[in-house]
C-alpha cells in the first residue's frame, strides 16, 4: 500500500549496520500489547554505551565498539529489551519496517 511502512525482512537475518535512518524498529510487549517504536542510530549508541559500561578493561574508541554492534542480529534484541509499561521482558516480538521515501 501506498505510504505504509515496508517491512523488511525477516528479524534473524539482519544486522543493526544493514539499517538506516529510514528504518523503524517496532516492538509489542506481549503481556500489555504496548507497541514502541526504536530508531537504529538511538538503539546503536545506547548499545556501545553498555559494552563500554560492562567492559572497562577494553578499547575505548567508538570505532571498534561500533564495528561489534553493527554486527548484531535485531533478533537478539528480544533477549535485552523491556517494556516500558509493565516490564516484561518475556516473548515480545519485534519487526523492522522501512519508511516511504516522502515520509
């Protein structure tokens, strides 16, 4: 249809480097059936900022924590994201749309 978002693809085949500013990441939380909507660059930064919390001992350049998030599935994301409702953290399922280009 005509200006609506484009779902991609399928969750376990793409990779958070393979998305970009026009792409939207929608989560439903499977107890309260809130729906959220993430934006890659916000969801790669928030993520380097916790490797770089949990691993002090490690390389503190951005490049080398930015090529080890770009390299993570969207699928493993159900494991580490909670809703902000009701808290759950158990079978919320998420999928990767694509804005329309006038959008």
């Amino acid at each position: 249809m005509r200006g609506e978002p484009e779902v991609i693809g399928a969750k376990w085949t793409i990779r958070l480097g393979d998305l970009s500013e026009r792409h939207r990441i929608e989560v439903r939380c499977f107890r309260c059936n809130r729906v959220g909507v993430l934006y890659p660059d916000r969801l790669r930064k928030l993520r380097i900022m916790q490797l770089k919390r949990k691993h002090r001992w490690a390389p503190s350049s951005d490049d080398h924590w930015r090529e080890m998030v770009d390299h993570v599935r969207v699928a493993e994301l159900e494991k580490v994201l909670r809703c902000t409702d009701c808290g759950n953290r158990v079978n919320n399922s998420l999928r990767v749309t694509k804005l329309p280009p006038h959008a």
